[in-house]
C-alpha cells in the first residue's frame, strides 16, 4: 500500500526569538519493509538545511534560523510504499534457547539495556508480576500476549502525560498515551532478555479500523528481535501486530533517541506548537476538511537557550 504523508508543525514565540537551531526526524525509513519514494522538507522562514544519519540509519534533517522570528513552519510531505506484513501465523517462530543462541551473536545490546525513558521501577515490577512476566511458551506467543494484555490493562487518555513524563505516571493512572503503551512494553520485554526497540512513524486509521490511537497525529510502537522471524512490531496502544498501516519513520532506544522535532533558541518566549498529520492513499483525495490542529505546548520561557520538542506522547 502507497501512502501520502504530510505532517506540519508550527512553533509560535511571543516575543520573536533571536535565532533557532532545529533537528527534525520526519523522512520515513527505506528498509525492507517499506520504500519512501519521494520525500519534500519545506522550512519557513527559509533556513540552509544539511542532512545526515544517526546511529541508527535514521535520516536527520538540521538548519538554522540565524535572524529575529515569530514563527517556524516544518512541512514534511512523502510518499511511501508499504509492503503487507508476513503472516507470523505460518511463521516458525524459535523457542527461547535458540532465540539466546541469535541473540548472542548479534549486537542489539543497546536494545537489551534500560534506557532514559524505559528504566524498570517499583511500579514496573508490580506490573510484570501482573502479567505473569516470565519465560514461558515460546517468544513470539508471549509477545502476542502481553501486546494484548497491555491494551486492555490501560486506558489511551491523551493529555494525561508529558513529553518527559517517566513511565511511573502511566503505570500509577493505568492510563496514558501511544509514547507510554511503547515504554512500558519495551521495558517489559527487555527483562525478558529480548532485545527492544521503540519506533515512531504514522499509522493510517481505515474506516473500519478500531483504533484507539487518532487520526491526524503521529504514533508510536515496539519492535522485538525474534531471532528467525527478525524485528516485529506491536502496537499495544491499539492491539495490533505490524501492518501496512504502519509508516516506519525512526528507530531507537526511546522516545529520547526519535523526537521528530528537537530544537533551541535564544531569547525569553512564550512558546506554542502544534501538529496536524495526513496520511492518505495516494490514489485517496484530497479531504474536504484537514484534520484539527493540535496544539500541543504553551508556556513561559524565561532562559536564554530553551529546547523545543514536539509531543509525539500527546497524540
């Protein structure tokens, strides 16, 4: 399935800021999963753009805005081919023994590791007991099980949680956003020795589709290394395994290592960002309305050098 992605975000300053430096992470990933076919960054004010990869193959766009503004615009516009996800139902999956042997000879250890935002707590533990967190079965099936589990255990209630929030606020309201469904799984499943990767992208919301997570928004979710089978992604906040829905934009540890957008600026602002996504089939039209904006942050700035990072949690 071809997709066309456009995904803006606007950042307000009141008063204009002196200068912004901004990194963005918002082409999606060419691998053998999917082919991003053609991808356009629109800056305004103009900005010199350079490019590169991070540790993690993902595409990082920076610039530069070295004059007084009130105003960023990004415009991200793509078109991507997604292939259908294999049925793993026909999939031999490996049992745990020799799930470790594959492991072992990779080097996905910084997936094995606890990282900013997915730390093991009090909380986290009182969860895994929950669950019945333990090896058992064979990887995959628990996998799949625990991606349920976790869907029906929590609440999706945008606004309960901030960019930063740790995943204790989650765990103690039971309730939280895409960004916390994906840490705490991921935390969850590196306890299990399994190496875990945390994914932000796009998902496509068809008519008869129940998800939880909404339209005109970013997304998040995990990817497993299931030895034979390779990374496999779930998605918690809506119960689902990977699928051609979803539009793979950035891999990391955590949220910490794919922010789409991650910036600073000089001067003494009020800030405010907002978000409005599309995705569409390309042979889709245009629709009549665009999606709400979403305006994600609003508050006092009183340092010389403040970081902006879009909210990918708040939707």
């Amino acid at each position: 399935m071809a997709y066309s992605v456009r995904h803006t975000t606007s950042f307000q300053y009141e008063p204009a800021v002196r200068e912004s430096v901004m990194e963005v992470r918002m082409q999606p990933r060419t691998d053998f999963r999917q082919r991003c076919l053609s991808f356009s960054l629109n800056i305004d004010p103009r900005a010199n753009m350079m490019m590169y990869r991070d540790f993690y193959g993902n595409a990082v766009h920076n610039f530069d805005i070295p004059e007084r503004h009130r105003r960023i615009d990004v415009m991200a516009q793509a078109i991507v081919d997604v292939l259908p996800a294999r049925s793993l139902e026909a999939a031999a999956a490996d049992d745990w023994d020799e799930l470790d042997r594959r492991v072992a000879q990779t080097d996905y250890w910084e997936m094995l590791l606890p990282s900013h935002f997915a730390m093991p707590t009090d909380l986290l533990e009182k969860l895994a007991s929950e669950v019945d967190l333990r090896r058992r079965g064979n990887p995959l099936a628990l996998l799949q099980e625990l991606n349920t589990r976790l869907y029906e255990m929590f609440d999706y209630a945008p606004n309960t949680t901030e960019v930063d929030s740790p995943i204790d606020d989650a765990l103690k309201a039971r309730r939280g956003v895409c960004q916390d469904f994906a840490h705490i799984m991921i935390t969850l499943v590196r306890q299990l020795k399994i190496p875990c990767r945390y994914v932000s992208g796009y998902l496509y919301h068809e008519a008869k589709s129940m998800d939880r997570s909404p339209a005109g928004a970013t997304h998040a979710w995990v990817e497993a290394y299931l030895g034979e089978l390779g990374w496999v992604a779930f998605d918690p906040t809506n119960n689902l395994e990977g699928c051609d829905r979803h539009v793979r934009v950035a891999v990391g540890r955590d949220y910490s290592d794919v922010p789409p957008t991650r910036g600073v600026y000089k001067g003494e602002a009020e800030s405010e960002l907002s978000v409005v996504v599309t995705v569409l089939p390309v042979d889709a039209p245009e629709p009549e309305e665009m999606p709400r904006t979403t305006v994600i942050r609003s508050r006092s700035r009183n340092l010389e050098l403040n970081e902006d990072t879009e909210q990918q949690q708040q939707q």
